[in-house]
C-alpha cells in the first residue's frame, strides 16, 4: 500500500510526496529521496532542458555559462546555463524577438540549462497544460547562499 499525508491511497501523481511505501521491493532500493514510477510509464531521465524562470536579486547577472545550484524535490545539482533564450512578454507569454546578454532582477526568461556531470541524468518533468508545477517540473536556482531565480520547467531537451 502507499500512504500520502497519513491517508492510505491505491496511487498518488507525478511529484506527489508518499510518507510509506510497501512494494515487493528489497528496502535498499527504495529509500528517501528515490523516485518510484510505473515501469510502463518512467519518469524521464534528463540532463539538458528548458525552463522559464524569474530572476530575484543576484549579485551578478545571470549570463550564459554561468554555474548555478539547481534544487529540484530532493535534487540539489550543478547546472550551466546553456542559452538565454529570451525575455518573456508578460502581456502575452511568449518570448521577445530580441536575446539579452544577461538577466538581472525582475526579468522573466526562457533559459536552457544543462547538468555539469555530462554523463549524469536527473529525473524530470514539464510542467502540466492545466493545473500546479509538480515537485519534478519545479527549479530554484542557487549561486552560494543567494536564490537568484525560480521557475517550471517547460521542456526537455535531451531526454532518455
């Protein structure tokens, strides 16, 4: 059986939190922080994606190349910043014609991030059409002690 927030339940969604889980699993293979899914269903593995975030109050611009700390569920990983892919217009969403160098305060931007760890993979997913960002389609970007940006993912680039 899985229980959520002390309530037995027969399945939970995608990011859903599970405070026990008893499957006809040995227990090593299954412990805090570890991502159960549907073997028919996985739960993409990624190290390259899309997200769309809104920068706080960093130090430094965000530029491209620039290493963050990404803290995701119970993720906390090296990434890169790939690509500025554009400012957002807040009237419509969509992406301005013209690419910043940088990002700085209050900006809302398209970026594409990468993992440091080429070789790494991260469970991930985009955010749902309708509805609240899951645990897997929510980022907070770190550089040090300071949170510069939060934001959804919206697409995953490099996917297995």
């Amino acid at each position: 059986g899985v229980q959520s927030r002390d309530i037995s339940v027969r399945s939970v969604k995608t990011g859903s939190y599970c405070d026990i889980v008893q499957l006809p699993i040995e227990p090593h293979f299954a412990s805090i922080g570890h991502v159960l899914c549907d073997a028919s269903c996985p739960i993409p593995l990624v190290s390259s994606f899309k997200a769309q975030i809104l920068v706080f109050d960093p130090d430094l611009p965000l530029t491209k190349g620039m290493q963050l700390m990404l803290h995701m569920y119970t993720n906390v990983e090296l990434v890169m910043i790939e690509k500025i892919n554009g400012l957002l217009n807040k009237k419509t969403g969509g992406l301005e014609p013209k690419r910043p160098k940088c990002l700085i305060k209050g900006q809302a931007a398209q970026i594409t991030l990468r993992l440091h760890d080429a070789g790494r993979r991260i469970c991930m997913d985009t955010k749902p059409p309708k509805g609240a960002p899951t645990s897997f389609s929510r980022v907070v970007l770190r550089l040090g002690s300071c949170t510069v940006a939060a934001g959804v993912v919206i697409e995953l680039v490099d996917r297995t």
